[in-house]
C-alpha cells in the first residue's frame, strides 16, 4: 500500500461509515464554494470548479448539497470564507507528508495539525522542508470498472497523459499540471467522466515502514483526516501487504 491519502480510511461500522461520508460531504462541499468563489458557477469557464463536482458525484454527494455549495462560494448564502493553507511535515519512520487543507481559521487548523504530528511521532517541518521529495502532477482517477486498462491506456495516450496506473478498483492518469484539464476533457469525451481530476503531490520515491511505525503512521492519517480543515495528504511511505493485513484485522 503506497502513501498517497485523499479521503481514504478503513471502515468498520456503519456508524463510522456515516461519520465519513458526511465529514467527506463537508470537505468536498468546502472545495466547491472555494472553486465557485475563485472562478465563478460556469463549471465549463471553471475547470477546478468541474474538477470539483466530478470528484463530488464520484462520492454520491447529492445534487441539492452541490448547488448550495457553489451558491455560497457566490455569496448568494450565508457561509464562511475559507482560505488554502498547506503543511509540511515528517511522520514515524521519517516519513515525508504534505497536508492541504481550507479553513476559516488558519491559528485553529494550525493548532490541530501540529498536535495531531506530536500526538502520532511526528513533527512539523518548515515550508519546503519535504515538497522537493514531492512532483507537482496532474492526477485523474476512474474506477477500475470503467473502462478496461488496454482501453483507458489508449485513451489516456491520444489525450496526451504521461503515465497510467491500473488496478483492479481504480485507474489513474498521470499528466503535467498545465495540461490537467485538457487531458480530463478529452478523456471525458473517450471514457466518460472521471471520479476526480486535480492536481496532486506524488512522492519521488517511497520510504519503507515497519509494522512498528506503521501503526502509529496510520493513526497519525486518521487523525490528520478526521481535521474538517484537512483536504488531502500525500505522504511518500511504503507499507508491505502483509503488516498492512495485520494492522487492519
């Protein structure tokens, strides 16, 4: 299991599944009032604000959730202006993380990512102490349903992508960050339309983890992503299937 995190967490109880899907709710609702406030309601003039209500239907946010959160990124309801803030940091094991985030209050959110580092094995570094482990991409996802990977490969190549990364649940579509939304639309045309197009940080390399760290790495992700604050993280870590069968049983 490679460290790349975006809202991802293993379940238990259906009490914790509703937990997540509506923390999850608040945190893509969060992205489209900012996307909606930075580049206006036209998704097709908007390409972060498309980015973000594809990755919104690929959750099953529901329609009425999506129009009230553009609606307050245009001011028509009442709702906090939220700003972007990014976090850099190393976890057990001398893991490098990123964590992005958008708050309405940079001193709280702050507060909450450097205890959750503390809490966990961790701390915080300064800005850029860990990005250059990290390449800037663009990153666009479907399941692993649909499409074959011979045909998602095909279509990602004529779209002008860089890399393909199947599996069994998911593609991803690696591409320059420039070329982001115009290897999404044209994939849009060929596949139909993505569960998530953005921009993402992927690690160079990756750093191999013990069951040891791993563990409390993993509780330091819980905690980072249970943050209403925190939008994604990206991590360069390495886990072994089998520790990681172990410490999910």
């Amino acid at each position: 299991m490679a460290g790349h995190s975006q809202f991802k967490n293993i379940m238990y109880r259906k009490g914790a599944q509703d937990k997540k899907r509506a923390k999850l709710f608040s945190k893509l609702g969060r992205e489209l009032t900012v996307a909606a406030k930075i580049g206006g309601p036209d998704v097709d003039a908007n390409p972060r604000l498309r980015s973000a209500v594809a990755a919104a239907r690929g959750a099953n946010m529901p329609k009425d959730n999506i129009e009230r959160a553009i609606k307050k990124g245009l001011g028509d309801t009442e709702g906090a202006d939220f700003e972007e803030v990014r976090y850099e940091g190393y976890g057990p094991g001398g893991v490098a993380l990123i964590v992005e985030g958008l708050t309405d209050n940079r001193n709280r959110t702050a507060s909450e990512i450097r205890s959750a580092f503390s809490k966990h094995g961790g701390n915080l570094a300064e800005a850029g102490a860990v990005s250059f482990m990290f390449e800037r991409t663009g990153e666009i996802r479907y399941a692993g349903k649909a499409a074959d990977a011979d045909m998602i490969f095909e279509a990602a190549l004529e779209a002008g992508a860089d890399d393909v990364i199947s599996s069994e649940e998911t593609h991803e579509i690696v591409c320059e960050p420039d070329n982001l939304h115009a290897v999404a639309g044209k994939l849009e045309q060929a596949v139909g339309e993505p569960q998530s197009a953005q921009l993402v940080w992927r690690p160079q390399s990756t750093v191999p983890v013990d069951e040891s760290a791993a563990s409390t790495l993993l509780k330091l992700l819980e905690a980072l992503e249970d943050s209403d604050d925190v939008q994604s993280i990206s991590a360069n870590y390495e886990i072994a299937d089998e520790v990681m069968e172990r410490l999910t049983v």
